[in-house]
C-alpha cells in the first residue's frame, strides 16, 4: 500500500522529481535489502539493522504496508526470532505491490507533464 495522500505531500514539500528520485534509490535499497535478509549467513545484529533501516526507508517514502511488515520482523527478531522464507516473501510482495504503484504515479506525472 502506498499512502498516496502522504506521497502528495511529500511531493509538495520538495518537487515530483525529488520524490521520484527518493523513490527510485528507495526501490535500489529495499531490492539489496531484501536480498541480504534472505542470505542464512548473516548473523543476528547485522540482520536486525536490516527490516529497522527497511521500515524507516519505507516509511519515508510512504510505503505504509512495508514499513508495517518491516516492523513486525524487527520485533519478532528483536524478540529472538528468525527470518524465514516466507518473511522474505511477504516483504518482497509488499515491495513489489508498492513499486508497482508509484511506478504508475511517476508514469502518470510525466504524462501530465
């Protein structure tokens, strides 16, 4: 989910291209992100900067689901859990669903444009 009136905002504090920009180096992050949390060889600190840093970057630029989903893993690792296959999935889908919308905002800005 992408909270678009939020996303609005965000874009009247700063420009649309400032946004688009923000977004498209949060897309590049989230994407390492995603891949270094489904790597078994990180050990536990590393990991919990991880879905922390995730929630934050998310949450910046208002993609509420994931920083959510990136929230409940923090806690669940900071609580001495583990990340599984299916956290890593879920994460993705968030991100996907979120890049897939403000791929459709930023098309429909340069359309106006």
């Amino acid at each position: 989910m992408c909270d678009e009136a939020a996303l609005a905002a965000l874009a009247n504090d700063l420009s649309d291209a400032a946004v688009a920009e923000l977004a498209a180096l949060s897309l590049q992050e989230t994407r390492a992100r995603l891949q270094r949390m489904a790597d078994p060889r990180m050990d536990h600190a590393t990991l919990l900067r991880e879905p922390h840093t995730l929630k934050g970057g998310a949450r910046t630029v208002c993609a509420t689901n994931l920083g959510n989903l990136a929230a409940a893993l923090e806690e669940r690792l900071r609580a001495g859990g583990a990340v599984s296959p299916v956290d890593i999935d879920t994460l993705e889908t968030g991100f996907a669903v979120y890049a897939e919308r403000i791929g459709r905002i930023a098309h429909a800005e340069v359309v106006a444009a």
